[in-house]
C-alpha cells in the first residue's frame, strides 16, 4: 500500500482547529500539526484521548538521582575520612541537605533537557518533507499521512475547513 | 479599543521587527565594542600581572584577604538574580509583562554568573588548581570538606550556570528556529544547527511547554537557594556583623533589587536604539520601577533590622563594629549605600518617576553604585574591625585589583553586546503569545 501524506496550510486558529476536528471525525490519527506558537486552543482537540506527557517522569527521576547521589558522595566522603571539625559528627545532615538539593535541582534540570530532546525527537538533521519555513513566522500546518487513495478526500477536507493552501 | 487593536503588531511583524535586530550592526556598535575590548583587555593585562606578582599585587594583606573581588563576585551573582526572577518565578506567577524583557534579563543572569565565577579563579591566585575543589577521586583519597560554606558556594554557582545556560538555551530553540528560516548562506547553516531541526510539531510543543513549566519550577528555588548560600558564606563565620540569620532573606532581596536596575540599564539603551516600543512599553518600566521600589524597602527594612540586632544584641564587639563602619574609615561608603539604596529609589513612588526614562535610569545606576557598596561594607569594613586590636586592618585598592573589577564590567558587557547582535533579545513566541491569536470568524 504506497503511503501519501498531504500538507494543509492555514493562516487562522480557528480554521486549523476545524480541519483538526474533520479529520479526526473521518477517522485520521496519524497526523502532525505545525504551529508558530503553542496555542491552547489546538492542544486542548490534541491532548483529547492523550497521556499527559512523560516530561515529568524524567524531572523526577533526574531529581531523586541528584538527591541520592547529594546525600551520598557528603556521607560517603565524610565516613572516608572521619575527620572530627569543630566538634560536630562526621555525617553532618544539615550541611549536606544543601549539596543534596543543589545536585537535585541540576540533575532535575538536565534530565529535563534530555526528556526535551528525546521525546521531541530531537537534534534532528534535515527537515521533514511536509515542513514549511512560514511555520514559524504567522502559519499553521496541519501534515496528514494516509494511504494514496484517500489523498483525495484528506484534501478535500482541509480545503473545506479553510486551509489556504493544500499540497501532496 | 479599536485604536488598540489598529496598533497592535500581527506575528508577521514580531519576527521582522525582532530579527531586523541582528542586522549587521551600525559604526557606533562596533565604536562601543572597541571602548568596552580596550577595557577588558587592560583587565586581563592587570590580571597577568597579579599571577606574575603574587597576591600582594592586589592588596591583599591580613585580615584584608577578601576586599575588592569577593565585593563583586557578591554583587556579580546578585545581578543574575534578577533575569532568572523574570523568566521564572514571574512566569510561574502568570505575569505576561514579563514576555518582551525576560529575554534579555535571561542572558544578563547567565553574563552575570559567567562573570562572577571569574572572581574565585581571580581570588584565588593560582586559579589553576581550581579544580581542587571539585569532588573526584584522587590517589591521596582526599575529599572536599562539605561542611565549608565555600564548597556549598561551588555547587550551588555551578547548578547556578548550568541551569541558567540550559532555561535560556531551551527558550531561545523555537527562536532559533524562526531566525533559521529567516536566512540565508552560512547564517542559516549555524542557525540551522543550533535550532537542532525544531519545527514547532505538536508533539515538540506538548513536551517542551511541560518541561518549560518544570524548568522555570526548579529555577524558582534553585535562584532563592544559590544567593541564601552566598550569604552563608558570611553568616556561618563568627566575625560581628555577619553571623546572622537576617543574612539569606537580606542577600536575596538585595540580589533581586540590583538585578532589577541592570535589566533596566540594559534594557532601556535596547528599546530607543532598536525602536522596540511597540514591546518594550511604558507599562514595563512602570513594572519594573514598582518592583526596584519594593525591594528597596523591604531592603530599607533589613538595614533597619541589622542595625537595632547590632544595638539590641547588647554584644560589646557586634556594636564596635556598627560604631566603627558607620563613622570611621569607611563611613563615607557606609552612607553612601544609604543613599543609593533607600534614598534614592524612593523618587518611584511618582508614577512620572516610574515612566520618565532618564529618571530611572539614573536611579538604577544609583542602585548598582549603592549594592557594590554595600557588599564592600559587609566585607572590607567587617573585616577590618573584628575582636581585637591586633587583627584591625585597613584596605585600600591598587591599581591591578581596580583594573580587574572595572575589566570585569567590560567582560560582561562584550558578552551582552555580542548576544544582541546574534540572538534575539525579545522573544518571538512569547511575544505572539500575548497577542490575540489570528481567528477567521470574529466572535467576540
């Protein structure tokens, strides 16, 4: 089955969330919406039926990683070398408390990166085919693939729904 | 209301209107550069010489050891303080004025630490075993003391930068992007790569508008930890006048209160030489001179605070050293900081004031003058003055530790004028984000 995949392009919110909905109703998923910005409008037809993304999971586990390390290089260290300063026990919680939550928060902080680049797909070489530089500036994309007989039809209805341009 | 909507600029005009910033730069840009490389050039030059030298080369004598450039890694760290407020905690906090200065306030933070964290290299002469401070296992099975306030201060200005770098590189990626299609040639090309292929999909948005939430979340106490533990580095020591609790709540306030005014002196050249009203509004000053005035109260009332402890404490050296700052050597720098800072910030109360570019520029170098000191009057004088007489010691700058701090201004400025010409310091999706969005059939 050749596989076809059909580029709506849209000036308005409003139209791209019609075109979003059509789809959807005439049984499309496997569809990529392009957006200068994120607008909540098209997030909230998106996010219907969707897992909240897994971000998060990776800022928690970066987060109690750095936790645990924190508290255990200062315990480890400290027991290493059981030098008794200013007559206070060699594992001394407070002060570590301070190397345990600023390795939380930086390896929170990164893994959050990765979680950026991992789940985005990211750093990616080329551009994908159905990618348009007025993307980014003030239009609205909506790229569906399909099999090549219902070409026709998916371009249809991005038409009917407002997209400025329609391409395959 | 219609007048309002005629004014507003469509998204089209955000993208012209931010990238016509990076158009190659005017002969009064590069006349700048030039005045600022001379600086910082004269800078490194001193610095050579105090490694060639020694520390005396700097001034540095007991019980002196801290003096000029502990004074303004302080100040330096401080001024971050105010860029990561904006982009976090003000974007946590839902505040959309803060869409079209965040931006630069990010980049100032990250200049900010990257200059302050030369002040420990500098201070501590041979900067090449810096690395000593760091945890890595060595055959002499030695570790760092975590219990000292300075090893504290390497992890938390080290998380510091490393956050500050990735919140701000994560921001600027669809920016990027958006410049990336914008050229042509080579600049595409590097745009090109630094973008790392962003195409704004829905799928990039779902996950990078989650994690900017997280990141801005886990900036928000990193930013109120990292100058709480600065302050440490004073509080957890004996010397009268800094072991204190007052210290963390009053560091952070008065990082955040510098920080302000450099956003303000930064920000104020960009808009009348860029002619970005049309983003950079009144409206945003009038913010930003409320929020210099806020801090410099509270920051009033901290200095009230230090005082009536010193007095109340009844602590015959904590009060010696109150007495001997306030009218000895250093009372004119004493005084000094009083006017900058609790004085001079109190002109904002006028919303004239508030609104009157040159008014608050003024004020904010004010300000920046009045925090210095201030940290120079925690140090040098709290130094100098402590338990008994045969530790009192005075400090007077040389020519190589000046030259290093004025060279430490020059530092960051070329950083701030190079990012200006290469990056865009308003940000294009938060721009358009707080424009209505582009709708085909009107219903409101």
């Amino acid at each position: 089955m050749a596989g076809a995949s059909v580029l709506g392009i849209f000036a308005h919110v409003d139209t791209t969330v019609k075109a979003i909905r059509e789809l959807r109703a005439q049984g499309f998923h496997d569809f990529t919406v392009y957006s200068p910005i994120p607008v909540e409008e098209i997030e909230t037809v998106l996010e219907e039926n969707r897992p909240v993304s897994p971000v998060r999971l990776f800022t928690l586990i970066g987060g109690l990683t750095g936790m645990l390390t924190g508290f255990g290089l200062t315990i480890w260290s400290a027991l290493k070398w059981g030098l008794v300063t200013g007559g206070k026990p060699i594992v001394s919680i407070p002060p570590f408390v301070i190397i345990a939550f600023e390795l939380t928060i930086l390896l929170g902080g990164l893994s959050t990166l990765l979680a950026i680049l991992v789940l985005g797909k990211l750093p990616a070489v080329r551009r994908s085919s159905t990618y348009d530089p007025r993307f980014t500036v003030d239009r609205f994309g909506i790229a569906v693939s399909c099999a090549a007989e219902r070409a026709p039809a998916v371009s249809r209805s991005l038409s009917q729904a407002g997209a400025e341009e329609v391409r395959r | 209301m219609n007048q309002e909507a005629a004014r507003q600029p469509t998204y089209a005009d955000v993208n012209r209107d931010v990238i016509r910033t990076l158009e190659p730069p005017s002969p009064m840009y590069f006349g700048w550069m030039s005045v600022v490389g001379l600086i910082l050039t004269a800078g490194i030059l001193a610095w050579t010489y105090q490694i060639y030298m020694g520390m005396g080369a700097a001034g540095k004598r007991t019980p002196q050891m801290w003096a000029m450039y502990i004074t303004s890694f302080v100040f330096w760290i401080g001024i971050g303080h105010a860029g990561t407020l904006i982009s976090a905690i003000l974007y946590l906090f839902r505040a959309r004025w803060r869409t079209s200065i965040f931006r630069g306030a990010e980049a100032m933070t990250v200049f900010a630490v990257m200059t302050a964290g030369l002040f420990p290299l500098i201070h501590a002469g041979r900067m090449w075993f810096a690395y000593w401070l760091l945890p890595y296992p060595n055959q002499r099975y030695l570790w760092p003391n975590f219990r000292s306030p300075l090893v504290w201060d390497v992890f938390a200005i080290s998380t510091y930068l490393t956050i500050s770098v990735v919140f701000f590189f994560v921001g600027l990626l669809p920016d990027i992007a958006a410049i990336r299609d914008a050229s042509t040639g080579w600049k595409k090309k590097i745009y090109g790569a630094l973008a790392l292929g962003w195409e704004g999909t829905d799928r990039q948005w779902r996950h990078y508008r989650r994690a900017y939430g997280l990141f801005a979340s886990l900036a928000t106490p990193l930013v109120l930890s990292v100058h709480s533990v600065v302050s440490w580095d004073f509080a957890m020591a004996l010397v009268p006048g800094w072991h204190s609790t007052l210290f963390a709540p009053f560091f952070v306030n008065g990082a955040i209160f510098s920080g302000f005014a450099m956003v303000l002196v930064l920000i104020i050249p960009m808009r009348y030489f860029w002619n970005l009203y049309p983003y950079i509004t009144d409206k945003h000053l009038d913010a930003m001179g409320k929020l210099i005035l806020v801090t410099s109260l509270v920051l009033t009332y901290f200095y009230v605070c230090e005082a009536f402890t010193a007095w109340y404490s009844g602590d015959h050296f904590e009060r010696a050293s109150l007495f001997w700052k306030a009218t000895k050597s250093y009372a004119w720098a004493f005084w000094l900081q009083y006017v900058c800072n609790s004085l001079a910030p109190l002109v904002l109360f006028s919303k004239r004031a508030r609104t009157h570019t040159p008014t608050l520029y003024v004020v904010s170098i004010l300000v920046l003058i009045g925090m210095w000191f201030e940290r120079f009057n925690i140090i040098v004088p709290g130094l100098g003055h402590d338990f008994y007489p045969y530790t009192w010691g005075i400090y007077w700058p040389t020519v190589t530790d000046t030259t290093i701090v004025i060279g430490s201004f020059a530092w960051f400025f070329i950083l701030f004028l190079g990012f200006i010409k290469v990056m865009p310091s308003v940000s294009i999706v938060e721009v358009k984000e707080t424009l209505p969005h582009p709708v085909k059939e009107a219903h409101h």
